[in-house]
C-alpha cells in the first residue's frame, strides 16, 4: 500500500521526485488516483499504519499535496518510525521541508514533540544544521518553545553550540536566531556545562589543528561569543573551567582579540560570583607573563609585553577602582632580562589599589563605559575631542589589530 500511494504521481518509482516537480505533484489525474487508491484501501486492517507510514515518506520528500491528502484521509501526526522514532515533523525538518513542517504544525502535529531515543524536539533538530536555518525559522514562527529542555535539561540553543565545529558546521546564524527568539544564554544542562562550554572546547582543539582550521575556529569562536555577549551570558562566571574569560586569560597569547571583546562588552577580570578570591585576572596574567619570559625569545618576549600591558590596561580602563587579590605576588626569577620592567608593572597595580582613582582615571572609565560594548577604541576614534584626549581613552591595541582583520 505505502509504495502504491508514492507510486501515484511518480511516473519513475525508481527515481523520487525532484523537489521542482512537487508544486505539480498530484494535480488532474493523480489526485482523483491518490484518492481513489485511499478509497479502495479504506477497509484494510493495514491502512490506517500505511497511510501513516506514507506520511512519513512524504514529509521527507516535501510532498506537501500528498501530505495534505493523507491527513484527510485520517494520517496520524504522532506515528513514529519504527527504525528511528522520528515522527513526520521530525523528519520534514531533518530534510529542511519548511513547507512541509508547517503544514504538520497547522494541521495539529506537536511542534515541543521529542524523539523517544535522543530526545530530540523538532528545534533541537533545526538548530543542529545551518542548512536547516530556514525550518529553524519556521518553527519559531509557529510558536516552538525555544527554551524547552531534554531530561539533560540541554536546549536548542545548546544542540547549536555543541553541533558547531567551527570549521565545516558554523551555526552562527542559527545560533543568532535562536537568541533573537528569546533563548536562554544562561541556560545550563545537569552536567554544568553553559553555552561558553563549547567555545572553550573549541580554542582548545586549536592546538591539533592546521592554519587555516585556526583561523575558522577563532572566527566562529569571535562571533558567536560576541552573540552571547549581547543576550546577557556571564563569560566570567564560575568554575573557573567553565569561564571563557578566564581561559583566554590563561591564554592571553593566543586568545588577546577574544580576550579584548569579553572585557569590552564588560565581563568581570575576576571571577564574577566569588571575586579575586576566586581567580584574579591580574595574578593569571602576570604568571603566564613570567612563564612565557622564561621560554621565549627577545622578539617574543617585545610582544608578550606589549600584549599584557593591553589586557591589563583593559582591566584597568573597566572600573573605578582596581581589584587585586590578597597577597599578590609574582616570580620574576624567570622573565630574564624583563624581570625589573616586570617587577616595576606589578607594582605599580599595587600601588593604584591603595590610591584614590583620579579624576582623569573616572573620566576615563566613564566615557569607555559609555561607549561599550566592543569595539570601544573605533568609537573613540571618531569622537568630537582633541587627538591628545583620545590617546589617553585608547587603549594600546596595536598587540591585536592586526589579528582582528582575520576575524
């Protein structure tokens, strides 16, 4: 019976339709045949599982006239697959039917409906491909549950992180849509992982990959940050494991351009719940500074310097008063002929703890707060002020610039 109803319309059974006939498909003839075939079949203890079963073939082909057929004739929305337990939705969105999906969603098909192996809800699924974004659209406008969760309690905006790879899936856009529908991006599963998760997983598969691989991993990871940033997710937030800023803190050398976004868009230098009880960006970026020095050349060794002195500026530049944590100490024994620059640089953040803040310090902070989020210097740049002002707002970016081109 199933290949009889897909047989109708089909003049090549041996070959599906392609998806520019289906406007045509079942028109004159082939519709009276699909009904009359329907009619014939009414009585079959078979008919109401293989019209079911049909539905199914036709949502993944995007048959939208059979489909609507089907159902007339008493299709079930809710009949799964018996090899994957997908229903017709599920299907229609693997295969990026828009069409089809909302036909079944109208037609009365749960839209929030999960799969009984994975869990998955026909959102989860479109959010997963970046060739699924136009079903991921259609589905919120019908009124999907974008922050409805699985037993993990792992959200659609969750299955588009963790299905990006940053090099073959780039689910950006996905992602973007699933925000401006109103996703939770401080949503976290029962194992703790958040949506900056995946991100630190990515920066740390930077180490096995090629060039290029680098390059698209740190865009991805650019722009999807940049994201969640804007939708209110807390990039310094603990386990420190769990913290981006806090990673590319740790990573200042490879990571500077990411490092400048999350703190230009006003992430915590410390740990955000706990303080710099917890972690201090001061203290991370001055131990990785020291073991750098001890390892490197003298041209590195120029641009190490350059690139902390521009993360501790930014840290600076983010509040009235600077925060250290108890004891901080460093080790300069190691930073070779950098020991006393080094020595001097980590005294001088103590210093500015235990003084009052200037007025050219407020200001200063002021004016950068109110130019967030990133990027503050090119705002900066084009303020009506004198070039002697500006190059005290500025921070020494010269470090990344050149890295922000890539991005």
């Amino acid at each position: 019976m199933v290949d009889e109803i897909l047989g109708v319309g089909n003049k090549d059974p041996e070959h599906p339709l392609a998806p520019q006939t289906t406007r045509n498909y079942l028109e004159g003839e082939a519709f009276l045949a699909l009904t009359d075939l329907l009619e014939r079949h009414t009585q079959s203890i078979y008919y109401k599982e293989g019209i079911s079963y049909s539905l199914l073939k036709v949502a993944e082909l995007g048959l939208v006239p059979a489909a609507k057929i089907l159902l007339q004739y008493g299709a079930d929305l809710s009949f799964e697959d018996p090899v994957t337990y997908y229903t017709a939705l599920h299907i229609a969105v693997l295969r990026d039917q828009p069409e089809m999906v909302q036909l079944l969603v109208q037609s009365g098909a749960d839209i929030n409906r999960r799969d009984r192996i994975h869990e998955s809800s026909p959102l989860d699924l479109a959010s997963e491909e970046p060739e699924r974004l136009p079903c991921l659209k259609r589905l919120l406008d019908l009124g999907a549950d974008v922050n409805a969760a699985d037993k993990n309690s792992k959200t659609a905006l969750l299955h588009a992180l963790a299905s990006s790879d940053g090099v073959q899936i780039h689910n950006i856009e996905n992602i973007r849509l699933l925000l401006e529908g109103g996703a939770d991006a401080k949503a976290t599963t029962k194992d703790c992982d958040t949506v900056f998760t995946y991100i630190i997983f990515l920066l740390g598969e930077i180490e096995v990959s090629d060039q290029e691989e680098v390059k698209l991993i740190k865009h991805f990871s650019f722009k999807v940050s940049q994201l969640l940033l804007a939708h209110g997710a807390d990039p310094s937030d603990c386990p420190s494991h769990e913290s981006l800023t806090y990673t590319c803190l740790k990573n200042f050398k490879f990571h500077l351009p990411l490092l400048c976004l999350l703190l230009e868009y006003g992430a915590s230098y410390n740990c955000s719940q706990h303080g710099p009880s917890c972690w201090s960006g001061f203290q991370i970026v001055f131990d990785k500074l020291c073991g750098y020095l001890s390892s490197c050349d003298s041209c590195d060794s120029a641009d190490l310097l350059q690139k902390a002195e521009c993360v501790m500026e930014l840290m600076i530049s983010q509040s009235p008063q600077v925060i250290l944590p108890r004891n901080f100490e460093i080790n300069t024994a190691n930073c070779s002929i950098y020991a006393e620059k080094v020595a001097a640089l980590h005294q001088s953040y103590k210093q500015l703890e235990h003084s009052p803040p200037t007025l050219k310090h407020l200001s200063r902070v002021f004016i950068r707060r109110r130019l967030m989020p990133w990027p503050v210097d090119v705002k900066v740049k084009v303020l009506p002020l004198p070039d002697r002002l500006k190059w005290y707002l500025l921070i020494n970016h010269t470090a990344h610039d050149s890295n922000l081109e890539d991005l």
